[in-house]
C-alpha cells in the first residue's frame, strides 16, 4: 500500500501566455477572462485543473489507480456503478444498502478513491450516490487550487482571420470564396495561482500518497506540455514554488509564506512581452520554523 502524505504543503505556480488565449469566457464570446474592475487576466481552477487531468491520462495510460473520473464523453454514473458492482448490488438495491451494510458508504468512497487519481486528489460530487442517500457522494480532496490571476492587467485583442474555402457549394456558386472569422488573444501575460495540500484530509478521506504527490509535481510542471494549439498560442509553467510544512496540520499560515514570492516588471513603462521583462524572487531569510522552500521550476 502506498505511503499517504504526512506534511503539509503550500505552493506557487508562474505560468504564461504569448498571443494566446488561456481560457475563455463562453459569456463572453470566448473572451479571454478579466477582472472587470482592475483589467487583471483570471483562469478558473477548473481550467487548470482539465490540465491535470488530461496530463495523468496520457503519463499513466493503463496504470492502476490513476484513472480519471472527470473525462469527456464517459457520464459520471457510468464510473460510479462500478462502485456498485463491486459491492455486488444494483441500482435499485442501492438506496436500501446501509440497512444491510453501514459502513458501504466508506466501502464506496475508498473504491473510488482508489481508482481514480483525480478524486483523490481533488475530491468530487458524485452524484449518484447522494441520489441514494449515501454520505461518500461528496468527497473533498486534498490538493485545491485557486483561480490564478495575471501580474499586470491584461488587453485582449481580437484578430480577423480569413480562411480561403467556403463551406458549401451554393457559397461558392455565388462568389464567395472567402470567410471571415475572429480570434482572442493576450498578446502576453504572466499568471500566478496558488495551492493547497491537505495531508490531514488525505489521511482522513482519500488516501493522497507520496506517490500521487510526485505525479502531482510533475503533472503541474507539464500541463501545458500536451496542450499546445493555435487557440492557446504558447504557454508554459515558469515556476514552481512549493513550501513544505514539518507537520500534517502545517507550521505556518499559507498567506505569510505567499507573500514571501515577490514579482516585479524590470520597465513599468512598456508593456510586458515575455518572461524575462519580469524578475521572481523567493524571500527565503528567517523561513518560520518547521518550513521549507524549494523551486521545483
């Protein structure tokens, strides 16, 4: 059995993006996503998270227990009978299975846990299971990610692309043989998102391993890595901060150890184009007791 995580960590992610869009605001025309008040770029964790994900499919194709739950084209119940199937009940026995077990909810939940790496790891709603009335239908992960949020404030522009075809036979009989499209993209934007690892809800609930966190790592370092296309433009992780607590329930608060990662744009009089118009620094003097900190990027 693998060995579940003891410590608790916090930790820093610098990524960007150069004439790309990161994610877009389906209310919004697909709109690069904003803060409306202050201009600053925003990606929701469940982008970054789909990143993840898709990244653990691909490195761990075929493995055990890195299966993903959340994954296009497979309904959730789908992966959920499954649990049932290993109780060796039915749908509609399921309502009535704590009258005969009472411990099937935590018999379910570890099922799931245990297959599937990113319920382990960032906990889900499964709602199958709430439907029949059984505790283990949410489960609260131990890694949670914010929304991550550009340096500076962003300035979308939307680019006119033509493609020289058109899409039907009667465009082309009458003329047309050209169509017209639009793009977004952030000509350039640095993002910072933190995180959060819980050791004492892996314990608890779903079993995060030492081994689960070093996939993590590398999963976070990559997530770009496999998702290059023209919409995205070029994206890539530049840093990874990670601050490491002696303790399950960690040495200090996660804000103090935040503040110590400064970024800073060498010229505040010309717009940011690319990494190095920015400098990082790590403030690493007098740490708080029983904490550590590496660069993993």
């Amino acid at each position: 059995m693998a060995e579940i995580i003891k410590n608790r960590y916090d930790f820093v992610v610098l990524f960007d993006v150069e004439n790309g869009n990161p994610n877009g605001d389906p209310d919004a025309g697909n709109m690069p996503r904003i803060d409306q008040e202050t201009g600053h770029g925003l990606v929701t964790d469940v982008c970054l998270k789909r990143k993840i994900r898709n990244y653990v499919e691909a490195a761990c194709e075929g493995k055990e227990g890195c299966r993903i739950y959340v994954k296009e084209r497979v309904p959730l119940e789908r992966s959920n009978k499954e649990a049932f199937a290993y109780l060796g009940i039915s749908d509609a026995e399921a309502k009535d299975i704590k009258k005969k077990d009472p411990d099937a909810d935590v018999k379910i939940r570890d099922f799931m846990c245990k297959n599937f790496f990113d319920i382990r790891t960032f906990g889900a709603v499964m709602t199958t299971f709430t439907a029949a009335k059984l505790n283990c239908g949410q489960v609260c992960g131990p890694v949670q990610l914010g929304f991550a949020r550009s340096i500076d404030p962003i300035m979308p522009q939307e680019v006119a692309i033509s493609r020289l075809t058109v899409a039907t036979e009667n465009e082309l009989e009458s003329g047309k043989n050209t169509m017209l499209g639009r793009k977004f993209i952030v000509p350039y934007a640095l993002y910072r998102v933190e995180g959060h690892i819980s050791a004492n809800l892996a314990r608890k609930t779903t079993g995060f391993s030492e081994e689960d966190l070093e996939l993590l790592w590398k999963a976070i370092i990559n997530m770009f890595e496999l998702d290059h296309s023209a919409a995205r433009g070029n994206m890539a992780v530049r840093k990874l901060i990670v601050f490491k607590h002696e303790s399950e329930l960690g040495n200090a608060p996660a804000y103090q150890l935040f503040d110590r990662v400064k970024i800073q744009r060498h010229n505040s009089e010309t717009p940011a184009r690319s990494y190095s118009d920015y400098e990082v620094g790590i403030d690493k003097d007098a740490m708080p007791l029983g904490v550590t900190c590496t660069e993993m990027v």
